[in-house]
C-alpha cells in the first residue's frame, strides 16, 4: 500500500486534473438516498473549472439514469454528462435489431429497447440474451439460472451483459447484479460483451463527452476516477491508465471494519489481487 494515499478530502488529491469520471452506485448514492456530500464535492469540482462524467454499469440510458438522480435529489449541476453500460448495450441492440432477444432482467429495464421495434423470444427461439439483471434480485442468486445458461449455451447464444457488476448495495444489503449471472455463462464456456466498466468502451465514451463538455485536457494524466467496486472501478481505471480514487464505504465496506475508519491492514488485503493499488483511498467522497 505504499503507493496509496489514505485521505478525507478531494481537494487534496485533485492537482492537475481536468476530469473526474465517477461511479454512482455506491460513490453518490447507495441506491435509496443520495449523499450530500459526495454531490457537493463534485458540485465543487466543477465550479472550479472541471468536468465531471457520471460513469455507471447501471443498464438503462443515460435519460433513465438522470431520472433516477433527480428523484434521489442528486442536483444537475452535480455532473455534466452521464455515461451508462445500458448506453452501449442499446448500440448493439440497434445494430442486430432485426434479430430476436431474450431478455433477462426486470421490466423496469425495458428503457433498454425503447424504439427498436425488437421482438422478444425465449431462450429456444432467441437470436441472443441481453441481461440487464435478474428477474428478482431480492432473492434470487446467479445459480437460480443455471439450467437456462445451459440450454443458451448449447444453442451458442451470444450473451450481451447490460451490467458487469457482480454485486451493488442496495441501502445496507447486497444484491446480485448482471455481472453473476454473465461470469456463470462465460464459465459455461458461452461468447459474452461486457458493456460498461471495467472495459474500455464506456470509458472512451465518457472521455468523448468530457470533452465535448468543454475539458480541456483529457488525456489519463489528467483524468481521476472514482469508484467503489476493485474488479470494475479499480480494474478499470487501472486499464485506462487513470488514477483512482477508491471509496471503502461501498460494496466492500462490511470486509474494511468501520464504514467511517476503515481498517488499514483490511484495506491493504483488499487490494492484493488488482493489478495496481488505487492512488488514494477514502472513507466516503466528500470535499
């Protein structure tokens, strides 16, 4: 943990950068409320002059995310564009839209779909699976989905994952996400595209809309993200090249000890298996 600084504050850790790209799920709101915080810190950023992407594996556009905020009193001005996995999962959509989909995931998520005139099938007459979650995350588990997976993959469906997260807090509990159900399938030897973070595409995506945001420098050297999740906030950040500030009191704040004093030597272990430690870590995102 050498190479990580242990800090309170974003100000301290913002020399020279122009671009923050921050998670939200778990950095400005825990999914039941947001935190103040969290949203005044980047309010602030921005009113010195940077750019700030919303960047989540949230599988809905960016419209939809938006409105999410709002009713959670997340402020505009917090943020000058939104990126969402669910944005580059509508792209591939659009792109085979003559084919028929499985859909795996709950209504809520239809947003996914608005416009293409796709048609819906099951996992014996689809074309391909996009899985945007599961059909009830309160209480079922990757392993309810099994038999299905199998059948997908002896039909060699192509697999669009809508959400690479393997878990999100939802107030103080964990829920499994696309991610579980897409690692099940990529282990049963089945073709998958991770739509969001930890890969590429939706980081170049962000970059693209920092920049037509008025930033001035975009390259990693000058771009910090934010995020709570090692395999795809860390991993991410860590691929593109960018520093990474990492918020313990996410998804892994009950393995930290304290939510607020986070135990060093817990912290320590919890980065042994990235690729690169975070540049900084922090209890909670705040100015």
């Amino acid at each position: 943990m050498t190479e990580t600084t242990f800090t309170r504050h974003l100000r301290d850790v913002i020399d020279g950068v122009d671009v923050i790209l921050s998670d939200i799920w778990g950095v400005v709101h825990n999914g039941l409320e947001a935190w103040p915080d969290a949203c005044a810190a980047l309010t602030k950023f921005r009113q010195r002059g940077g750019k700030v992407v919303l960047i989540t594996n949230a599988p809905r556009p960016a419209p939809s995310v938006q409105r999410m905020l709002r009713r959670l009193h997340v402020a505009d001005d917090v943020y000058d564009a939104i990126v969402s996995s669910g944005d580059l999962t509508r792209s591939y959509i659009e792109e085979h839209r003559s084919q028929t989909v499985f859909h795996i995931g709950p209504e809520r998520d239809h947003s996914l779909f608005e416009g293409f005139g796709v048609r819906f099938g099951d996992v014996e007459s689809a074309d391909y699976i996009v899985c945007s979650g599961l059909f009830d995350d309160e209480t079922e588990t990757a392993e309810d989905y099994r038999a299905t997976l199998t059948c997908a993959r002896e039909r060699d469906l192509f697999f669009v994952c809508a959400n690479p997260d393997i878990v999100v807090e939802r107030g103080e509990k964990l829920i499994f996400c696309a991610g579980a159900l897409a690692e099940l399938y990529a282990s049963l030897g089945g073709k998958v595209l991770f739509a969001g973070k930890p890969h590429p595409p939706i980081y170049q995506r962000a970059l693209r809309l920092a920049a037509e945001a008025g930033a001035t420098a975009v390259t990693p050297a000058h771009v910090l993200t934010i995020g709570d999740s090692v395999r795809t906030d860390l991993e991410g950040a860590n691929g593109g090249g960018f520093r990474c500030v990492f918020v313990t009191s996410g998804i892994h704040a009950n393995e930290l000890g304290e939510r607020a004093n986070p135990d060093a030597e817990s912290v320590a272990k919890l980065f042994k298996g990235a690729s690169k430690p975070p540049f900084a870590v922090t209890p909670k995102l705040m100015w």
